[in-house]
C-alpha cells in the first residue's frame, strides 16, 4: 500500500506513522490488511521532532495550499490519505485569511488531488469537536455551529468529505477529534494548548500559567489512543458509515480542577504546585464555545476506545514520552 | 439606502427588486427604514424578463465568479446585500465543478467583498432546505447533512455567513428556502423543477410530465412569500437572531396528487389532463432526499409566513403571473 500523510512530521502525523510503520498494514483496497510499500510524510514545517527512519517512508517538504503539490504527491499509485495539515484553533481565529488558505483551500486541493487519483482512495479528514458550538453536552445529531473560524473550517471540510465521496471520488471519513491531551512538546497556537501545558510543563519540571477556571471542562483524548482512533476509522467499513462520514470520537471530560489534582496525586505536590491561575477571557470564552459532554453512539458502534481515566491520560505521557522519569 | 442584488434579474430577484422599488424603504444601518436611493442588479445572464425601468436601479451584467467583479459591485457605500445568484440543485449535480465555482467560490467572493467593504452591510445568503437530508421531518436544530452537491455548497456557505458575522465583517443571514412553487417562466435546471412545471404548463395550455409519484411531498413556497420572507429576514434584528444566521423558512407539504388535485378543482379537468406521469428514477431519488416536513420555531417567532394552502399557492400564481387568465 501506499499512503500520505499530510502534515506528516507534526505531533499526531509523526506518531501515526510510527504506528503504521511498525503494524506493517493497513486496510487496503481489497477490504482486507495489506502489507505498508509506501508512506510519504508531507509537511510544510520543519519537524520539531526527528521523522521515523525507514526505508519505505519518504519525507516532502511541501506546501498543499499549492493545487499542483498537493496533485504531485497524491498520484494516481496512492491508496490512502490522511489530512492533517492545518492552521489550529488560536492560528486560525488569530489570521483569518490564513485559516481559510489552509484549513479550507489546502483540504479542498488534497480532495481534488484525492479525486484526480485513479484509483478511489481512502481519504481521512481530521476535523474536531470544534465543529460543535453553543451545545455543552453533544451527540451524534447535535446541529453543527461552531463558534470559532476553525471549527467552521473543519466543518465544511466535512460537508466536502461527505459530498466527494457521494460522488465517489474518494472514499473519505472525518474524525471530529476532542483536544489531544497531554501533546508532547512545546506549546503550539492551539487555543486549548493550555490543557496540555499545565500537566507537561510542571511534569517537565517547569512552570505553568492555568488561564481558566478549575471548573473548566474539557473533552480530552491522548495521542495514543487518538493515533488508534485514526487507524480504527481509516479501516472501518464505508457501508457501515453509510452517507454521513463524519465520527465523533468520544472523550473523557475531567474539570480543570481533577485534571491537576490527578497530576497532585501521581506526581506530588511539588510539582502540582507548578502552576498559577492567571485568568484569561479571551481562552476562557473560546473553550466555553466548546462542548464539555460527548456521547457518541456512532464512533462507540465502531469500537473506538477513549481514554479510562485523567489518571490514565497523564499516566501515558509519562511512559511514552518522558521515559517514565517525572522532573522533581 | 444602497442595496446590491446578485442573480438580480433571475425569477427571485427581479421579483424582489420590484417589491423594493414599491416599498421604496428597507431597514438600513440606522436599524431604521430609509429610503431607497440605488439598487444594483448584477447577472450573469441574459434577464428572462423585462428587468425593472427605474431611476434607482443600475443594470450589471457580470460574473461573481471573478473577486474584483465583487468587490467593484460592492463598494464601500453598500448598505445591504441579497446574494441569489446560485447553480441550481440540478445544474450542480449534472457539473460538479461549476457548481462549486459559482455557490462556494461566487458566494464567498461576495461575502469578502462585503468584509473589505467600509461599513458592516447587512447580507442575505439564500440557502435552501436542500442543506437537509435523510430526515423527512426537519425542526430548526436538524442536523445539516445534504445529500446534493447544491446542498452541500448552500451548507458551506451558512458555516461562512455566521462566521464572518460572528467576526463583525458584515451582518449576515441566511433564508433556507423550499421549494418555489410555482415558479414562472421556462423551466430551468433544478431537479425540483417540476413541481412548478406540473402547474404551470397546464395553466398555460401545454402539456407536462410529471417524473415523480402522486405519493411524493415536497416542502413548497410562493413566489410571492419568499419575496416577503427576504425582506423580514432582511430586516429581522441581529440579537434576535443571536450566533446562528440561518433561519429555515417553513412551507407547506402537499403530496404532487393533492397539487394535481387543486390544480383541477380550480382549473378544471381539461387543464388538469395535460398531465402525464413517466417516472425518472434520478428526479425522484433526488427529491425523496428532501425534507417533507418543516417546523421551524425561529422563523414563526420572527414572523415569516408561508402560504396558507396549495389553493391559495395555484390562484396567487394566476393572478401575479397570468393576469387572472388560465389557458383553456
């Protein structure tokens, strides 16, 4: 098989690969496991962490807001896609030119590269519970209005999905993703980057402004299991899917409040004791748009598995990216 | 006031434009009526009908499918915006590619045009029940999930008028209308064409095939309603129509065998016979993926009204478009 990545050298693009790099298989154009030839990793920014080494992956720097790049990477040999690339949340609302070129410009090119292809590839969109808005508790019917330029990005994108595939040009599923926590590395434009950095920075051993109210929910989803869900609904069957292909994908939802008193718990309070509480109403009002409750029948069906607990979500981090070592 | 019409001399349009030239008033950026200085009507195409003769209105033939058009047709002393100009449901189907030219790329040129514009214009965005699917019955917080290429671009163009709305660029609402019935004039591309056909041939003494079954509903409006719904949506307040732009314009749901049956009841059985009954498997496919059944709270409490009965549908159409005269 042959597949792309775009965005391939980001924190949840890199990781996907590793993880296909290492299953050696995917659910190919015959319905069944078929083994990895090819996995192009397509990103316009420098990697922030060292891209996998192997012989079958091929790494392009490129820019998909060009129609003509995104055309030459996803050839007519191509099995597989799937779309990260984008503008975040905070990036988007901040630049809105910009979160329209890349967020809406540079999916509908690698849809039209996707449907130029000469096969019917499998296409995953990467959209987020972000879609959502003015609803605290969603289900799978819940009304898309979202409350932030991202979010109605990535909602159209999904319009485009669904609307592609009816036509079957490719064979395309959206994933409305919950904020990926806890991201590894360093803090990115992301407004809900801040459910990330009050859990990594004092585990890291460095301090940490909290510009919301311990009362705060959020919907989160490790990267590890956020990288199987991709997986999940990359293989899982169109006829199931049936005509709307976009899956929410379940998260848990601690408060601010338990997600630092979990950290208390496993790390100590030394390191608890890391973070201030600085408000910020700009962050505030725009993870209020958001929702706080998901109970998505759909993704559930499928088999797609949320995180156990906040302890088990901070638990992983630990063992995948710190090497188990908490900074005292 | 100065208002921009696009699709200015299409059925809607033109019919619309004279409506405002009577009422001479609009509510403009006082929040108030003004009156009436300058209405542009720009088309693409040749006017089906004699465009209005008035003193206020300028002529524009050009496409909005080229940004500087857009953004010379709306200039910075723009007060109000209707965006009609659209492909129809089945021109969208048949061309996929023009489809999104003109309904996505041609209304969000228009909608950047209104941003880059000095003041904040009011702009209405006709959208259509199409942007549902798969529900029959559909209440305003019905999930968006069109089965149309058509409906998926009128989709996209929502998610874009609360957007830039909610970014104050311009203050944005969208009318999501039913069919219009009946439509006058020669029949054009949409797939629900023959709704109006099936009334309007007989009425005028040709005969007509009606592709779909007498069991079949559609969700239906009067030319002459949709004008008025324009101007209340127009006019509605921006706080009461709070973060979400797009209003559903309720209808009524005849089945094509109750239309039949008005339509011989009031004309008589020699009109009524000029029906035939050739079914098309792609028409009614495409119509049975329609809602048949609209409870919209939003736009009741707005005030906006639908026809009272297919009775009162059939005679409006011979008084405002046959003189009182129907075709023995």
């Amino acid at each position: 098989m042959k597949v792309v990545i775009t965005g391939g050298t980001g924190m949840l693009g890199r990781r996907l690969a590793l993880r296909l790099l290492a299953a050696d298989e995917l659910v190919g154009p015959s319905g069944k496991n078929e083994p990895l030839e090819h996995l192009t990793l397509v990103d316009a920014f420098t990697p922030a962490e060292p891209p996998p080494e192997d012989p079958r992956v091929e790494l392009v720097s490129a820019n998909i807001c060009d129609p003509a790049v995104a055309r030459r990477l996803i050839d007519d040999s191509v099995d597989s896609v799937f779309h990260f690339a984008a503008v975040v949340s905070g990036g988007a609302e901040a630049d809105f030119d910009l979160g329209y070129q890349v967020n809406l410009d540079g999916a509908r090119n690698v849809f039209e590269a996707c449907r130029a292809s000469a096969g019917v590839p499998r296409v995953v969109f990467t959209s987020s519970l972000a879609v959502y808005g003015g609803f605290r508790d969603i289900v799978d019917d819940t009304p898309l209005t979202p409350q932030t330029s991202y979010g109605a990005q990535k909602a159209t994108g999904e319009l485009m999905v669904n609307d592609y595939s009816r036509k079957g040009f490719f064979d395309g599923r959206s994933l409305r993703l919950p904020t990926i926590v806890i991201r590894p590395g360093k803090p990115n434009a992301a407004a809900s980057g801040f459910a990330s950095s009050i859990l990594r920075e004092p585990l890291q051993g460095d301090t940490v402004n909290c510009p919301v109210s311990a009362e705060t929910r959020m919907l989160i989803l490790s990267p590890r299991r956020a990288v199987q869900a991709f997986i999940d609904v990359h293989n899982a069957d169109a006829e199931q899917l049936g005509f709307r292909r976009g899956v929410m994908m379940n998260g848990i939802s601690p408060s601010i409040g338990e997600m630092v008193a979990a950290l208390r718990e496993i790390a100590g309070d030394t390191v608890a004791d890391r973070i201030s509480w600085e408000p910020d109403a700009q962050i505030q009002w725009m993870v209020d748009s958001w929702p706080w409750y998901a109970n998505g029948v759909r993704g559930r069906e499928l088999g797609f598995q949320p995180d156990a607990s906040i302890e088990e979500v901070i638990q992983t981090f630990i063992d995948d990216e710190l090497g188990g070592q908490i900074a005292d």
